[in-house]
C-alpha cells in the first residue's frame, strides 16, 4: 500500500509514485476546485507549479488556475508568495483622484537594494482595454479590479524571480481566447481569375460582414461569357472582369498591383500603399495615422476628422486583422482623438 509522507504542513509528496497516488485521491474529492476534479494530471501539474513557487499541494490547487492553456496565480497569492520572500522591502497600495472622473489604483513594490517600482492603472486604461463594465467582476467589483492590475504588474516587474513569470489569473481572465491562426492550404483556382481578388473568410465571432462567395463571382463570369461574342470583344477583359467583381461587393485593384493589403486614404481610388501581410498593413496604417495626428498645419478639429475618415476607408481591412491588434487600434484611435480634444480645448481658452 503507497504510504505518503507527512510534514507540518500535510502531505507532502517525497517520490513521483507519490504524487501520482496524491493527485489520484484529490481528483476524486469535492473539495478542490471544480477544474481540479476527475482531472488528476492537471493536480499533479499544479503541485509541481506550486512546489517551484513556493506553495503546498493544497495552496496550489486552490491558487493556481489555469486559463487559455496557461498557468496564472491569484492577486492575492501572489502578493502573499512577495511578501514572505526575503527579498521584499515593502509593498503599498493605494488609490489617486479617487471621486474623479479618473481614478487610479497604485502599487509601489520595494524590494531590498533596489529602487521601488510603480504601477498605476486607471479607470481609463480599464476603458481603453474595453474592460470597463465588462460582465463579471469588472461589472460587480471594478476598482478591485483595477487594484489587482496595478498589483500585478509592480509585482510581476518587481519580483520576476519569485513569481517564476507567473501573471496574475485576473489579469489572465480578461485576454481574449487564443485562436489557430495556422493559415490553411488552399486549393488551386478552378478559374485564373479568381486569384484576382479573392474575397477574405468570414470571421466567425467579431460581427464582420459575411463576404460573398467565389462561387457568385464565377457565376456571373460565365453569365458575361454567354453573351454574344460581338458584344464580349467590345469590351476589354480586364473592364469585363472588374465589373463582375465589383457588382458582388467585392473590392477591385488594378491586375498590375502587387497583390496583398491596400492601406487607403479619404477620397482616393488608387491605395496608399500595398502590403503583403496583415502585421505590416497594421505598422504602415498606425505610422499614417500617427502622422495625420501631428500634421500641424491643420487644425485639432480637421485632424480628429481626417483620423475618422480614415478609419472609415480602412474598415473593412481592421476587421480582418485579429483580435488584440484591433484592440491596440482602437486604443491608440481613442488617445489620438483625446489628446486633438485636449488641443481643442486649449485653443479654446
């Protein structure tokens, strides 16, 4: 019979036979979280994190989650795992501007030697981050939220070491799902003009419009070629082609461009530019609107406008790009258009 070894704080596993008969009993009981239970694998896991942390068997399970495929630990945890390291000075936390419009939860960690490290985060990084109001805690404890934030990355920057690069499960809960972004072989054109401007998959949870099927676009190809061949050669190919598409709804550049992303701009057919994938269209589209922010012959208000307009004529390419790059998007969007608010304001006085 496996026997296990006891210590001043409960069982404590000593060989991997051990463990595996440990993480087999409390996968069965009820009282380890419901993530835990049937799952004795997972058990083992988290006792080996917590051993390396510092933690119980027991203290791990119930402070080591696991989210999106990735080990985190809980603010408070963490905080306990700082403070009883002896490389920790102090830790002070607290809130600025509290009854403002903005305000910010702080936490300074000292750790012994070294200069204090400061984190803020405010009500309108929470806003920005589209965390604001968010169903859930957000919604029901929002400026513990925010102190948990703050928390965790003065501890995370702070206490790298102690944390083993830990981040905190608040944080890790409020990180979009991962998706496959492994791109998937495509099959060869059945028709050579369907690599001309093939329309990009339908994304199935951010609310992008469906976009219309190949299949319609050659449809209405063979329609145009059923037509009296007299009428067919008045017209040029590319003409021919380019109205097919264009009566689908689906976007039309001229056969000569280099094929990939077109970055454009307010009232102009031709693109700005092209690019080859979606990360290079992302820094070539931030690098014009960062550059129409701080055009300093317009003023604050054309500026805001000019940013709008280009967001708009670009629309339907951010849609395409992922999930944490359309965050940053709207994210430096909004501060473009706070700081021209600010400006307008200024000259206003």
């Amino acid at each position: 019979m496996n026997q296990l070894a006891t210590t001043n704080q409960g069982f404590a596993p000593t060989t991997l036979t051990e463990a595996m008969t440990f993480s087999e009993m409390l996968a069965k009981s009820q009282m380890v979280p419901k993530a835990y239970q049937g799952k004795p694998e997972d058990v083992l896991v988290a006792m080996q994190w917590g051993r390396e942390l510092g933690l119980a068997p027991l203290q791990a399970l119930q402070n080591i989650a696991c989210i999106n495929g990735k080990p985190s630990v809980y603010g408070d945890a963490a905080m306990a795992l700082v403070q009883a390291s002896p490389v920790c000075e102090d830790i002070e936390e607290f809130f600025e501007g509290e009854g403002t419009p903005n305000p910010v939860a702080v936490c300074i960690a000292q750790r012994k030697g070294r200069k204090p490290v400061k984190a803020t985060f405010s009500l309108e990084d929470a806003k920005r981050a589209g965390l604001w109001g968010k169903p859930g805690p957000w919604q029901a404890y929002p400026k513990r939220m925010m102190q948990m934030r703050a928390r965790g990355f003065a501890l995370r920057d702070a206490f790298p070491d102690v944390l083993k690069g830990l981040i905190t499960a608040e944080e890790a809960q409020d990180f979009p799902a991962e998706r496959d972004v492994t791109p998937k072989p495509q099959a060869l054109p059945r028709n050579p003009l369907d690599a001309i401007a093939p329309p990009a998959p339908a994304l199935e949870d951010d609310g992008q419009r469906a976009h219309v099927e190949i299949e319609e676009v050659n449809q209405q190809l063979q329609e145009a070629a059923a037509e009296p061949e007299e009428e067919v050669a008045q017209e040029p190919l590319g003409e021919t082609v380019a109205a097919a598409l264009t009566e689908a709804g689906i976007e039309v550049v001229d056969i000569e461009e280099v094929k990939g992303f077109a970055l454009r701009v307010p009232g102009k057919d031709a693109p700005h530019s092209i690019h080859p994938d979606l990360l290079a269209w992302s820094a070539a589209y931030e690098a014009l609107a960062d550059k129409t922010a701080r055009a300093a012959k317009a003023s604050p208000r054309d500026r805001m406008s000019a940013l709008k307009k280009l967001r708009e004529a670009n629309e339907v390419t951010i849609n395409r790009i992922d999930m944490v790059e359309r965050v940053k998007h709207t994210a430096a969007y909004s501060k473009r258009l706070a700081a021209l608010g600010a400006a307008m304001g200024d000259e206003a006085k």
